[in-house]
C-alpha cells in the first residue's frame, strides 16, 4: 500500500493574527511560542525555565526531552524574548513556564481550550500540530530561511521530514520556474519584451 501524505493546513497571516488576539493566556503564548519557534505541543506544555536561557536568547531541549532523542536549541526572536521575560516575571517561583495553576505541574492538555478557540473563529480542518507547518512554511516562504537550520531547529531527524512538513519549497519551486519563460512561438516573445 501507499504511504499517504500527512495532511498540512497553514494559517494565512490574518488567520494567525486573529487567533492570537482572540486567545487568553495561557493559551495565547502557548500558541505564540508554537508559532515562532516551531516547537511540538508537549515540548512547549513540558517546557521548564531551565530551559530557557533568557541573556543568551535561547531554548534548549534535552535529549531525553525531544522526540529524536538529540539535544537540540532554538533561538528566541525578539517577539519570544519579550513574551518569555513577561511570564518569568510572572512566575511565582515555578519550575514550569506553563504552569497549570490546579495541578502545580505542567498543562497536560489543552485540547478543549484550543477547539473551542478554534470553532469560535470558524477554523476547521486545523491541527494545533499544523502551527509548527506554518512556522514553517513561513521561515522558508516569507523570510528567507533554509532548509538546513529550519531542520535543526524543528528537531527532524531527516531533512526529507522536513522538506515533507513545508508546502514553501513547492512555491518557491513555482517562483523560480514562473520567474523566466521562454515560449514557443518567438512573436510571443516580442509581445512579452515590448
């Protein structure tokens, strides 16, 4: 049998904008931080503060906390940094960056929150999995990024995951090719430089 393609969906930059703005924290920063980092659901709701190196501007995620088993470190842009200084302000001495304020641990789910943000919007067919795509998509797409450091900064272990994860290499693939032609006919080509 064939192997089927993971699903992708990813958000266009209205769509994240009003799910930022119509999320309320603890929500809203978990999304901020799965957006800009690009980091897995239980590596953002597991994630400790000293994980988090702040002067530096930096994650890092231990072996045995990461999926591939390899440590791995993500910078923080300057968005990040400011979130993250905001709620180690905010902390209260816990060893948890979300910290569930019933349990005193880390958040173990957030599924009903993320669905009914979700249904409220009108987004259907969207994973909270589907934020590292986006962040992905747009690393590459809109900023430049490539395929090797956004590799090392998802934590694949192999680049074709990676390349798998991303709908931008097949735009930019579409850019370059739509980038020059050449017709068949050379009257064509006339009317194309005139």
């Amino acid at each position: 049998m064939a192997k089927e393609e993971p699903k992708e969906s990813i958000l266009t930059e209205q769509k994240i904008r009003r799910l930022i703005e119509n999320s309320e924290a603890p929500l809203r920063h978990i999304i901020l931080v799965a957006l800009n980092t690009g980091m897995r659901k239980s590596e953002i709701l597991n994630l400790e503060w000293d994980q988090v190196n702040l002067e530096e501007g930096f994650i890092r995620i231990e072996a045995q906390r990461s999926k591939n088993r390899k440590i791995r470190v993500i910078p923080l842009n300057n968005s990040m940094k400011e979130v993250f200084y905001k709620l180690h302000y905010s902390r209260n001495g816990s060893q948890y960056v979300f910290e569930n304020p019933k349990t005193g641990k880390a958040f173990v789910c957030i599924n009903r929150r993320w669905r009914n943000l979700l249904k409220e919007l009108g987004i259907k067919g969207f994973r909270f999995h589907d934020l590292r795509h986006t962040f992905a998509t747009y690393a590459l797409l809109k900023k430049g990024g490539d395929l090797v450091s956004l590799q090392a900064t998802s934590g694949h272990a192999d680049i074709s995951t990676t390349a798998r994860y991303t709908k931008a290499l097949l735009e930019g693939q579409r850019k370059l090719v739509n980038s020059f032609e050449v017709p068949e006919r050379e009257s064509n080509i006339i009317e194309l430089a005139g």
